[in-house]
C-alpha cells in the first residue's frame, strides 16, 4: 500500500509539473489571458519603435477590469521573452528589451503566483517591438545661434552650434566640438564660435560638426552658416534704454517668486540685461550661501507682466557663478536666488534633451521628483522622465500653470478654485466615477471640470488612466486657445493615421502644441510620458507669457 502511494503522489508530481510546463509552452497565437475573476496581464506600451542598440522598458500590470485600468506593477515578477531574438533580445533588467536587428517581433510577458487560500493566477500577454535604422528614422541638421550678429570693433561675439533632430534624445550643445571657420579676417576667433572684432566689415562663418549615428552607422558632417558683421566703434555715448525701477528682492511676499521662495537668500544685486542670448552665465556672492545641502544658486528674470520673479533652468558651474538657459529670449532685469530645491538623480545622457524642460519645473516648483523609501525626506531623488502620465498629474500641472496669476489675465482661462463642498457637487455631477479622484486633486479637477479645460472619458474622469497625446494637445490647446498665434486649428489630416484621432478631438487641437513622427504619423491614443510632458508644459507657459 505504501508502495502503491508513492507511486500516486509521483504521479500527481509530474501531472502538477507537465501542466506548469505546458502554460510556459503557451501557443504563440494567444494575445492575453484572463482569471475567473477578470484579472488580466496589461504590457506598456503596446508597442514601441526603437533603433538598433537601443533599449525599450516594458513594464506589465495587473488589471482587474479587462485592462481599462492597471493595478498593481508586477514587471519584476514576470518572465519575458522575444520571438525573434534577431531582432530584440531580454536584457538582465526584468522588461528591458535591447534591438539588436531591423524588423518586427513581439515581446510576451507570463505571470505566475502561488496562494494557500485560492488557485494558483497564471496570465500571459504580448506587445510589439519595431526596430529600424537611427538614420532612416530620423532626421538631423545642424543651428547656429544666432544666424546674425553685429559687434564693435573690440567686442566679442560667441556662436553657439546645436545639434537639432526628430530624435528628441540626440539634441545637444556641441559648440566646442564643431569646426568653426569665418570667410574674411574681420575677427580673430578667441575660443570656439567666439570672435572678436577686428576691422569694420561683414562676413560668413561656417560651423561643421561630424555626427555618429547611435547605432554605429557612417559618420555624417553637418553643417550650418551664420553672419557676422563689425563697426567702428561710435565716438559719442549712446544713451541706453531706461529699464525703470529696480524690482526688490529682498523679503518678498508670498507669491512674488514663482515658486521655490520658502526660505530663498538673495545672492546678487539685480542686473539689468537688453539682450543676454540664449544662454548666458551670473555671478554670485557664495559667502552668502548658508550651507543648506539642498540650497542652489538659480537665475530668476522678471517677468513685467505679472511683475513676478520667474526661474529660469540653471547650471551652477563653480562656486560664485551659474549658467542660465533663456529658452524665451527674456529681457530685463536677471537676479541669482538660493533656493531649496530637489536634485533628481535618474537623467542619464539619453535623456539630456529633456533636461532644459525638468530644469525649469523644477525652479518653478511644478514637478518635485519622487521620495527614496528609504530616506523620504531626502530632496536629492528621482524624477521618472521614462514614467507615463496619467490624467490626474497632467491635469493638475496645467491647473497650477493656469493659477500662477490669479485673477482676470485677459489671456488665458482663469481658474476658480473652490471649497471642498463645491469640489464635490462639481465633481459628482459630472463623473461617475467622482469617488475615485483622489484628494489631493480633487480641487484642480474640478476647477479644470468648471472652466471646459479637461475633457471626460465617457461619463468618467478616470484619474489613473494614462494621459494620451491627443488628450495632452487638446488640454494645451484649451489653455491656449485666447493667446494670439494659437486660434487656429491644425490639420489633422496630414498625418498618416488621422483616422485613429477621436471624434471629440477634431478640430480642438491647436498649430504648434504637437508634432507628428518622421514616418507621418501622429499616434494620437499613445501614452504620453513625463519628459515629453515637460516640454509640452513649457511650451504652454511661453506661451501664456511666463
């Protein structure tokens, strides 16, 4: 007897062992899998388009309603594969897929989890992964900035030459790494693009820069000209522009700086510029610097229309000077603030084309990064630029830019912002799934929901949903749409896949809040994520002025 049971539980053992191994060998042609209960496997994205060498994050989730909204974050519990691992291969990151051949493949993610109280969940899903040439997918050219310049003689002109391309991730300064030539000897070049005047006259200068493919395809030499053109030096004084009242610096009010001023120092005098360029460098006091670990210098401009001072991206280079980026040309009056700020610590070099955009919401305190578990009250933290937006975040983001100034601005919609009771009959009245917003954005949603700026999903305002980038374009436009210059629709036509475009979208986005692919398309119902949210915010508030 006791033989006759061993061999039964061997027997159990190796059915229990053949039905585990027989999920594993799940039959390609099934997309997704789903439990008694309506657990499904949901992969972000869908599907992703990458160059040979570079790598694609998954990530999978749990979804207790078909996939309309994820749940929990299992990436690291699942197994991935590929099914043509000519094409993309897994990497030792859990979802981290490398393109290592043009063509097409699919990703497939499996899920097991055991329990003593319930029958063991086995789900399984797939998503797409499209390699291509880096060169074939996008396009590149060289900038120099500024194409015309006229100086002294005796005075100095830096050209700088950046590297522009549809691929968001290559754009970067590379004056110092171009060859720079100028036709006529009318200047003396002192440092790479920088030349100073010699003798009255006017010539071309030629800035050429060799650019590697990120996929070790042939080198391509870019170029770009500008002018450049010398005068005597006048004789008389020229009385320059008055640049009025010296704005105050010292214990501002609340609200006057937009936004680190809890706690600011002032660190310089405040200097009067009529043309600083498009990047320019202060210096500062650092004996005035407290030690604060979490205090850095930032350059702050003053903005004459809603008499604010405003943070601009900044770089600290050494101690008693930092480098600004005057990404809306800003004129006037420039000061160096110390502020409490967060230091992200996750923006690798691939993502340096965001970095302008972060740097800016970072000083103008709309987005503080995420807290380290094991250290929360740290400032020095991530920022997630690879992470996707939901609708909750994007909406309150552009309600806090739609109330930097309160009140009637005559050029954009003004936010009311309401008491808790009135949040809530807004809410309730035109969601149904008003209980789930959570609270802390209860109050921009519904001040958002009252002005016409946030579109709902059916009869839902499904706070955790990923935000779309039609969603995003039409929330920008809306924001936009009484400022000169964005009134006018744009063509959705154009684009190779305007038939994906919602019905409720057409005609609600404005020319200049969104751009569309190489290969035409605009992709209208992908998920947008926080870095390409950034430079869409900034765009918004240059163009409400700020």
């Amino acid at each position: 007897m006791a033989h006759q049971a061993k061999r039964n539980a061997a027997f159990i053992g190796i059915m229990a062992l053949l039905l585990f191994l027989g999920f594993l060998l799940l039959p390609a042609q099934a997309v997704q899998s789903e439990d008694a209960n309506g657990l499904v496997l949901v992969i972000e994205p869908e599907t992703a388009t990458i160059y040979t060498g570079q790598t694609q994050q998954y990530r999978a989730y749990l979804s207790h309603d078909g996939g309309a909204t994820l749940g929990d974050e299992v990436t690291e519990e699942c197994t991935w594969s590929v099914d043509d691992t000519d094409v993309g291969e897994t990497t030792a990151t859990k979802g981290l897929i490398a393109g290592v051949g043009l063509g097409e493949t699919t990703v497939r993610a499996s899920y097991y989890s055991e329990s003593l109280v319930r029958a063991p969940v086995r789900l399984f899903t797939e998503a797409k992964l499209i390699v291509q040439e880096w060169m074939v997918f996008h396009r590149i050219w060289l900038e120099v900035d500024p194409q015309t310049a006229t100086i002294e003689v005796g005075e100095t002109q830096q050209y700088r030459a950046y590297l522009k391309s549809t691929d968001p991730a290559i754009e970067q300064e590379v004056t110092a790494d171009s060859t720079w030539t100028l036709d006529e000897d009318i200047a003396t070049p002192t440092d790479k693009g920088r030349y100073r005047g010699e003798r009255e006259g006017s010539s071309s200068l030629t800035a050429e820069y060799v650019f590697q493919p990120p996929d070790a395809g042939d080198p391509v030499t870019l170029s770009d000209d500008a002018e450049l053109n010398v005068v005597e030096k006048e004789d008389e004084d020229i009385p320059e522009d008055d640049p009025g009242d010296e704005p105050e610096t010292e214990d501002l009010p609340e609200g006057k700086m937009i936004n680190r001023q809890p706690g600011y120092i002032t660190l310089s005098e405040p200097l009067y510029l009529g043309a600083p360029g498009v990047e320019f460098t202060l210096s500062y006091d650092p004996l005035k610097m407290d030690g604060h670990p979490d205090r850095y210098p930032r350059v702050f401009y003053w903005n004459e229309t809603y008499e604010k001072w405003v943070a601009l991206a900044s770089h600290p280079l050494s101690p008693g000077s930092v480098r600004a980026v005057n990404d809306g040309a800003y004129a006037g009056w420039f000061v160096v603030f110390g502020c409490i700020q967060p230091h992200f610590t996750d923006i690798p070099p691939a993502q340096q084309w965001a970095e302008p955009a972060t740097n800016r919401m970072n000083g103008l305190g709309l987005v503080s990064g995420y807290e380290v578990p094991e250290d929360p009250a740290s400032l020095k933290r991530p920022v997630g630029l690879e992470r996707v937006v939901t609708r909750a975040e994007l909406t309150t983001v552009v309600a806090r830019i739609l109330g930097l100034a309160p009140g009637d601005t005559h050029l954009y919609p003004t936010l009311t912002f309401m008491t808790d009771a009135e949040n809530d009959i807004i809410l309730e009245a035109s969601y149904s799934d008003a209980d789930q917003i959570p609270y802390w954005v209860r109050k921009f949603v519904a001040a958002m929901t009252k002005a016409d700026l946030v579109r709902p999903k059916g009869d839902r305002f499904a706070p955790q949903d990923q935000m779309t980038r039609i969603e995003a374009a039409v929330m920008i436009s809306d924001a936009l749409r009484d400022v000169p210059g964005f009134g006018d629709p744009l063509d959705l036509n154009i684009f190779t896949d305007a038939d994906e475009v919602p019905e409720w979208a057409v005609g609600e986005v404005a020319e200049g809040t969104i751009r569309g692919y190489p290969d035409g398309s605009l992709r209208p119902n992908e998920p947008i994520n926080r870095a390409e949210s950034f430079v869409l915010l900034l765009r918004l508030l240059r163009g409400l002025g700020w």
